[in-house]
C-alpha cells in the first residue's frame, strides 16, 4: 500500500485498528510505505509505518541506479538512502521502518499525463517493488507446501536483511528474498513459527525512546517489559477444536537475550522461559554514562534457542538521545569547516534554552567552485502531537561563497534536532560553516482574535535579538489565516445514509455516511494593521 500521513497517536485509531485486523485475523500480508518526510528523525508515516503488524518499507537508491535511471554523469559509488526517505522511530519506540527496497523506477504511468512512461520516486515505489518479491517468496512457499503466516514472512525478511546505514532510515537492512526462501526452508515441518507470533511491550509502549534532557541524566530504574504469545487466529466460520487448545498447552519455547550492537548501558537478563502466558521481566538503562550530542540505539533481541539460526524472534528498540545543553546564549553555537560527503547526514541535539522561542540558523558553503543542495530539517516532538506541529524544512542551493540564513519558532526547554542532509546526488565533497542562535520575540498576545464588533486591537512586541528588529529580517507582518463563522446544518435536509454492499468492514458490518447541509454567505472583509515597534536589549 502506498498510503500516508503524520499521526498524534502511533498504531492506534479506527483505520489503524482495522490494518492489524486483517492481519491477525485474515492472514493478509501489510506492505506500505514508510513516507518521504525524512531525514528527521520520527517522521515516519501512518498507517504504514506505525501499524505493528505492516512491514513499512524505506527507500534507496544504487549507484546503477544513479546512472540508468538519474543520468548521473557519474556514480557516488555506493548504496544510499534516500534524503527524503522517512525514519524512525515513532513516538512510542517502535523503529517503524522494517526493511528497505528501491525508492524509484522508469514506470507506466496513466494516460492522462499523454506520456508513455515516467522517472518516478518516493517509498511508493518502494513498498510495490517490495510486495513483489514477497508475492514471489509466498510462490515458493505454496509451491513446497510450506506453511507461513505474516508475522513468519517479516521476521524472515528482517533476519536476512542486508545490514548498512542507519536503522532509522532502512530498518533491518535492504531486502533479500531469496536468503529469506532458504531461511523460512531451513525450519523444522511443521515449524511451530507457522501458527505463532509474538508482541512485546514496555517503556513508553512497543519501544523505549528517550530524547528530553531530564530523561537521560540518571538511571532509569527497573522498566518492566512484558511478552505476550498469541496463536494465528481461525478464520471467523471455523471452530477452534480440541487440538488448536492442546497446541497452546503444549507449547513452551526457552529465549536467549542480546543486545544487536552491543552497549554497555542496558542491563538485562540472559534467558526467558515463554509458555502461553504473558511473561513479565525488568530491565533497566544508564543514559547518565553517554556523551553529549550523540543518538544511540540498540535493539534486545529475542532468539529461540533450538533455533538460533533462525535469527530473533521478538526485536524491542531503544534509542536514547542525549541532548547538549546551551551554556552560553548570549554567542552563536558555531561549527566551523565540517565536510560533508554525498548523500551524508549530520544531526545535533540541543536542549533549547529556556525563555527561548526563536532559532537563528546560518550556513555557508565554503566551496569556491561547487554548488550545493542541502535539506535543513528542523524537529523538536511533544507527546502525542505529531511531528508536524513542530517541524521546519527547507530545501536550498547554495552557491560557491553562499549564505543562507533562516528563523523558526522553537519551544523552550525542549530537545531540538538540528538535521543538515547533503542532497543524495550530490558529487563532490564540500565544506561548510554553520551556526544556531537562540533567542525570543514576545508578542502579546501571541494571537490575534477580532470580534464583529471588536475595531482595532494592541499588539506587544519585545525584541530579546541581539539585531533590531529591522535587521532581523525587514518589517514583521500579519498573515490572516481564517475566518470563523459558527453555523448549524439544515435539520431537514440532513440525514443518515446507508451505503452499498460493497462499503462493509469485516463480518459484514455496515458502513453508513452522515450528509450535513449547510447554507451560509461568506462576505469579504479588509483590515488594516498599524505598527510601533519598540526594541529591548
């Protein structure tokens, strides 16, 4: 599927509920899009990359590919991802992205465009390239009378994915069916994996994902993780029988515990006895140890250990970052002479100084024959709002002895990631010199609201920059971004309809759609804005 939006709340809400149906209950494979809202960190998309049974699929592109299908005039010479590809993780942990497939393709595309075919990129492209190779793995299977179930196909796909980057924008790595056949083939028959699956939850849900300043200065304490094993449900019209019940009794599996990279500052056990049952155990992190600026993940992984050739089965990510803190606001926060490579992505974590509300970013491009792309990605995250709320991007070229300087809002006391990707085609090596600066511009009230009856209205600027007002960045303005009008529907034309046979979840349940009807005369209104600003150093 190639489908998606930001979220507030990761793998929950009607539509979110019904894809891990069809899943669990139906046996149907989710493929999707993991988004092209990259390269922030947490900017993953919803459904595809949120739901906990998809298999959201990342992009990246070959240096072939870079040749054949982008007319290079020559190849960076290795994998990349994407720069607009999506990462992880979501708000609640969860890494979201599982694997990787090739984010772009010479396709048909509709007649209406009055072309024949088309050079066309995203995870869209993707996922489809993605659910083929699946579509070709579940041939084999069939055709060897394998028996399989979603969650056998991903946890195959993830444990012979081919490991480079980051996990945050590829997942588990690039995938590798044919290495996936010959895994799901080296299990026992029947293989208990065929009718089982797996969910573990912890920390702030699926995951543990640690980004405020006050998060990562001590230990955690114990966090209590539990694991709950489930059987692949019957289809509704048939019965569970006394040997479905007598496999639930009989099973009992013993899981060895690691940590895929290996850190120092997660302690856990070495072994967990599973029945059905949920089973309960506690861990525990000491992100006080780690340096300043830097994000690290790891994932406990979960392996069977009559199996462990098989790879883990339960994957549970930690990602920690750990912020710096802004001793000196007063002067710029400078990065001088730092050389970026194609395609790289460099990331700093700051803790925005309290009484903060606006970010001053500068950058130069050192270069005196190169020009370069360059995609600024700005986040800081509140819980359960979505990225998008608190997020500046933007994409520039900039020229051989170039500047670009830029503001946006920031919330004080809250971790900022400050994102600079090279764009993935770039060639050439280039230095550049960048600053971040904080600072606040008060303005009381901080929204304007006008009545029907209200005539003008005082506006308070303070001005905390050490710049007036007018180097800043010319003359502030009013944008008027909406008019409200409270109207009620028409009683009598308003109704409940129902839809056709086709518009049902499943068991048949119907769908029925709401008509409101509104009648109402939008009149155009102008309104002039006075200004006297007054500075304060």
């Amino acid at each position: 599927m190639s489908y998606g939006e930001d979220c507030h709340l990761p793998n929950s809400g009607r539509l979110q509920q019904l894809f891990n149906e069809v899943v669990e209950k139906h046996g149907i494979i989710f493929v999707s899009s993991a988004g092209n809202n990259g390269p922030a960190l947490s900017t993953t998309g919803a459904p595809g990359a949120t739901c906990s049974n998809s298999i959201g699929v990342g992009g990246y592109v070959t240096p072939e590919m870079q040749l054949a299908e982008y007319s290079l005039r020559q190849s960076t010479g290795s994998t990349l991802p994407f720069t607009w590809s999506s990462r992880g993780p979501n708000s609640d942990g969860w890494l979201g992205v599982s694997i990787s497939a090739p984010g772009a393709a010479i396709t048909s595309v509709p007649q209406f465009s009055l072309c024949q075919r088309q050079l066309m990129n995203g995870t869209s492209m993707a996922s489809p390239n993605a659910a083929g190779c699946i579509a070709l793995l579940l041939s084999a299977l069939k055709e060897e009378e394998i028996e399989y179930n979603p969650f056998l196909i991903r946890s195959a796909l993830e444990n012979c994915a081919q490991k480079c980057f980051d996990c945050f924008s590829v997942g588990c790595g690039l995938i590798q069916i044919h290495l996936a056949l010959d895994l799901i083939r080296s299990l026992s028959r029947p293989s208990f994996l065929s009718n089982i699956y797996f969910e573990i939850v912890g920390g702030q849900g699926r995951g543990i994902y640690l980004r405020e300043f006050d998060q990562v200065q001590q230990s955690s304490g114990d966090i209590r993780l539990t694991i709950k094993t489930k059987f692949f449900s019957k289809q509704f019209d048939q019965f569970t029988s006394f040997e479905d019940q007598k496999k639930k009794i009989n099973y009992s599996s013993r899981l060895s515990l690691l940590c895929d990279p290996p850190v120092n500052y997660v302690q856990h056990g070495k072994c967990v006895d599973l029945s059905f049952q949920d089973r309960t155990f506690d861990i525990r992190l000491d992100p006080s140890i780690l340096k300043d600026d830097q994000i690290y993940f790891t994932q406990l992984q979960f392996f069977d250990i009559n199996q462990i050739h098989f790879g883990p089965l339960i994957r549970f990510p930690i990602t920690i970052i750990k912020p710096m803190r802004i001793l000196n606001v007063d002067q710029p926060l400078e990065y001088r002479n730092q050389i970026f490579q194609s395609g790289e992505i460099r990331r700093h974590f700051l803790e925005v100084p309290f009484g903060s509300q606006i970010a001053m970013f500068r950058i130069r491009n050192n270069s005196f024959d190169h020009s370069s792309q360059m995609n600024l990605h700005f986040i800081q995250l509140e819980m359960n709002r979505s990225f998008r709320l608190n997020e500046f991007e933007k994409l520039i070229r900039l020229n051989p002895q170039s500047t670009f300087q830029c503001y946006f809002l920031v919330q004080q006391k809250r971790t900022l990631e400050l994102c600079l990707a090279r764009w993935w085609s770039s060639l050439t090596n280039i230095s550049f010199d960048y600053s971040i600066q904080f600072s606040s511009l008060i303005l009381n009230p901080s929204s304007i609201h006008f009545s029907s009856s209200q005539s003008y209205q005082r506006i308070d600027l303070e001005n905390h920059f050490p710049l007036t007002i007018y180097e800043i960045s010319g003359l502030p303005f009013i944008q008027w971004k909406s008019l409200v009008q409270t109207l009620r529907p028409n009683k009598e034309q308003s109704k409940i309809q129902i839809l056709s046979s086709r518009d049902c979840f499943p068991q048949q349940r119907q769908i029925y759609q709401l008509i409101l009807v509104f009648q109402f005369n939008l009149v155009r209104l102008y309104f002039l804005f006075l200004f006297h600003f007054f500075s304060f150093s």
